[in-house]
C-alpha cells in the first residue's frame, strides 16, 4: 500500500484554524488504477505548491481501487482555489467516469493539532459513509 507520509507544506500559525478534507475515493474496475494513481501523483505535486496549504497526505491500496487523501489549507477559499486550478481541475474531469465512489468529509482544527491522523480521518470519513446509506 503505498503511502505519501503527511508533507508539511507550509507552517500553519498555532492560533490559525485549519480548514481540513478528506477523501476516499474507489474506481470502478482495477484496470483504471494504474492511471489514477500516476495522476494522483501530479495533484499532490501540485498540492505541494498550492498557496494556502499547510501539509497533505495520500493513502493508495492498489488492490482494492481506493485512494484516500487527507489535507489541511488555511482556508475553504484555498482548497477550491486548488480543486479549480490546473492540473487538479483537468485531471478530475478525466478521472470523473472511471470512479465507483468517492466521499468527502470537512473540518477545522487549531493549527498547532497539524497533522491530522489518518485514524481520525478514517474516522470521519466512515461515519459520513454510514449517514449516507
């Protein structure tokens, strides 16, 4: 399973508030995997570069089609700002058909809680899962 450990992008102030996402997102047939991961690979360069991030992580469990992401930003604003930019704008337009599911969750934290763990994420992200079924 290969990971990309949390990346401190950028110092978030301790008194900041981090805006937080996380992702799960699964393809719809192993074939697509190859792809999506070496795109996967272009958004979290992009990422690194992104104004307004403070760190991010990703998750790819190749065998079973599931890609997690996990990210923090200093604002709402900064993370669309990124989601509309290019690569991450055109890439997800391509990526859209090939997905099976893909789930979003949102928070904040203080700054100085940086990083997020990804149990917290998971967390998260499964209670959102089971809302919605």
């Amino acid at each position: 399973m290969p990971t990309l450990p949390w990346a401190k992008i950028n110092p978030a102030p301790p008194s900041a508030e981090a805006f937080v996402m996380a992702s799960r997102l699964e393809v719809s047939s192993l074939r697509h995997v190859p792809r999506f991961f070496w795109l996967s690979l272009a958004t979290w360069r992009q990422a690194r570069r992104a104004p307004g991030a403070f760190g991010a992580s990703l998750i790819a469990q190749l065998t079973r089609g599931v890609f997690w992401t996990l990210s923090a930003w200093e604002s709402k604003e900064a993370l669309y700002a990124y989601a509309k930019a290019e690569p991450h704008n055109s890439i997800m337009k391509r990526l859209r058909p090939t997905m099976r599911q893909s789930h979003f969750v949102f928070w904040t934290v203080p700054g100085e809680r940086l990083p997020i763990s990804w149990d917290d994420a998971r967390t998260r992200l499964e209670d959102a899962r089971t809302r919605q079924s």
